[in-house]
C-alpha cells in the first residue's frame, strides 16, 4: 500500500498530523490499534490549562482540531489565573469525554485523503538511509514519503499500581514494544517519561452537599477562531485533602513506586502526584482537590489534584479520609504509566530526526 505519509498513533499529536497532511490534499495513513480509542481524553477530561492553553490556541490558529472539539464538548470553561496579566492566563475546558470522542472521530471519518488501519506498527523500513514505510502486526507493508511518530505513553510503557508493574500504555490498552526495539536498531537517544492519572469514583457515591461549589466563568471564552459561543452546563466541586490523608499517604511511602525506585522516569512539572506534594510541602495541611464529571450522562467523577500510584488499599483509604468522599466508592483507581521518549535535541526544526531521514 503506497500513501504520501503514514502516522503512527492515534492520540491527540497523531490526529492532528494525520489531519494535517490531510488537508494539504496528500494521502494520508492513520496507523492505530482501534478506531474507537481516536480523541480518547486517557489522563483526564479537560482541555488546555496553563501552558497548555496557549499550545491549543496554536493549534487552532494552524486549522487544528482540537480547540474546536473541545468547544464542541465543553461542559465547563474557565480563565486561569484571570487576576494576573495575558501572559501567565490559561485557558481551561472541561469537557464531556464522550462528547469529545465523538467530535474528533467524526473530524477524521470525514476529512478525504485519510484512511485509519486498525493495527500496530512493528517495524520500519529502511531503504538508502531514510525511512521508507512500515511493517505491522497484521504482515502489512506500507510505504510513504513521511513516517511520523506519535506514540504517546506506549513505547516500552509500563503500568504502575503499588508494587504491582504491568506492560501497558494505559488501562486497557498494550504497551507498543517490538517498535520500541526496533527503533533501538537506529541508536536515537531516549529517556523515559512518567505521567499519572487520579482515581475515578462513583459520582452517586459522593456527598456533594459537603464539598464547595465551583462554577465555571460568566462570560467563557471558547478556544476556536471559528467557534462564535460556548456555554458552562455544569457546577464542578472542590475538596481538599487534610492531615489524615497526609498520614495515610506517609505511611505508606515505602510501597509508593514513586519513592522505592521502581519508577525512573521524569515526572510531569506542573501536575505532581499527590504522595510527591505531600512529600515535598510537609509545611501544607491540605491540598485542593476538584471534582469533574467524565461526562454529563455518566456516574464516574474525576479527581483532579489527587494523580498516584500508591497500592489500592492506600488509595481507597486516603480517598475516604477526605470531606465529602468518606463513603465514595472506586470505579478505577490511578496509576502511573513509564514510557520512552525522544529528547528533542535530536531533531530538525522541522521534527524530522538528524539520525534518520
């Protein structure tokens, strides 16, 4: 199968590419292992934030796609950091997962150009010194001008749960590992990354009454250039943990992977594990925590401020010593998930590898 570029990964980075070559009027394969994981919001229900909003706004300004979904889905939209100037302000929307889902899948099934194979790349063909294509699981050769890498949290990704390690790239899916040994015949420097998720509760569990409500802006702003409103349909809530928690947590750092060395990769800056925030503001009482729905329809609410990886037992423990959830019920707990990942050094200003062609 000839195409004139071929994206492996169907996360938030390889929609867009995919879309992107798209819209230059190539052709275009999506390589992914299901059609129905493609706009899977995997960590947490939301859009932008500080930082990140920026990085959407862009995205929108080059005609991407997610700025626009997350309009689409948005359930609640919030300006961070209003009180201080532009620079530091970050857009935030929460969104309905399905709803998100739904927006970018139907971005992709209909854009032209674009075909989605529902498989996974374990080889990459190398013809004179520069890629030529890829070979999958399912014994397909594709070849194409350009490869693009997107993958995500899957290369070598492992699972952490307590003392518990297991291959994958997040609940539910498979770690990508034949690619990631293949891509070690090239000798690209890597490093590995951590990133973590919080549990998700019951939202009948949860004694809202307890909790503080927290409402979206009057006037919210929507991300997209090309949305002309956008509206808040929901009241998050906010609790914080306490001393309790903190104990609970403490106790209990010798079985975190955090801390043992069972985890070596970099953690996130911005977004810290709850055991790490204990661990390194021991002044602090408590640390906010907001609670989002998944979705509209739905009965699962996400902790926002609560990402770990302690075992289930702790998580369970912690989660009932806090105001409002003393009675809440775990759908999935949190977990955090260790990857390969290419330090950007190694690249051209246009993303292509030096290494590589």
């Amino acid at each position: 199968f000839d195409f004139d570029v071929i994206v492996v990964g169907g996360g938030h980075a390889g929609t867009e590419a995919a879309l992107a070559a798209a819209r230059m009027g190539v052709k275009v394969a999506l390589v992914t292992h299901r059609f129905d994981r493609i706009g899977e919001m995997s960590c947490n229900p939301a859009i932008g934030g500080l930082g990140k909003g920026h990085l959407v706004r862009e995205i929108d300004a080059m005609d991407g796609i997610m700025g626009r979904a997350a309009d689409q889905s948005g359930i609640q939209f919030r300006l961070l950091n209003r009180r201080k100037g532009p620079a530091v302000q970050g857009p935030r929307a929460q969104c309905d997962r399905a709803l998100y889902r739904t927006a970018i899948q139907k971005e992709v099934k209909s854009t032209q150009g674009l075909t989605v194979l529902e498989d996974e790349v374990c080889d990459l063909v190398e013809a004179g010194g520069r890629i030529t294509g890829v070979k999958t699981k399912a014994s397909l050769t594709l070849r194409a001008n350009a490869t693009i890498l997107t993958t995500g949290t899957f290369l070598r990704g492992l699972i952490h749960i307590g003392d518990v390690s297991r291959s994958g790239g997040r609940v539910g899916d498979p770690a990508s590992e034949k690619l990631a040994a293949r891509i070690d015949d090239f000798g690209l420097p890597l490093g590995r990354l951590k990133t973590g998720t919080p549990p998700r509760l019951v939202t009948e569990t949860i004694d809202f009454t307890r909790c503080r409500e927290d409402d979206g802006d009057i006037d919210p702003r929507p991300f997209s250039e090309r949305t002309d409103r956008v509206s808040n349909a929901i009241t998050c809530f906010t609790t914080r943990t306490n001393e309790r928690t903190h104990a609970i947590l403490e106790a209990a750092f010798e079985r975190s992977p955090m801390f043992t060395g069972q985890i070596e990769g970099t953690g996130p800056r911005y977004c810290p594990s709850v055991e790490d925030k204990v661990a390194r503001f021991r002044e602090r009482t408590g640390h906010s925590l907001f609670l989002e729905p998944e979705t509209t329809e739905g009965s699962t609410t996400y902790v926002n401020g609560f990402s770990t990886s302690m075992p289930r037992a702790v998580q369970e423990a912690a989660i009932r010593s806090i105001t409002g959830l003393e009675k809440a019920e775990i759908s999935q707990f949190g977990y955090a998930v260790e990857y390969d990942y290419f330090p950007p050094h190694q690249l051209h200003p246009s993303l292509m590898s030096r290494r590589v062609k």
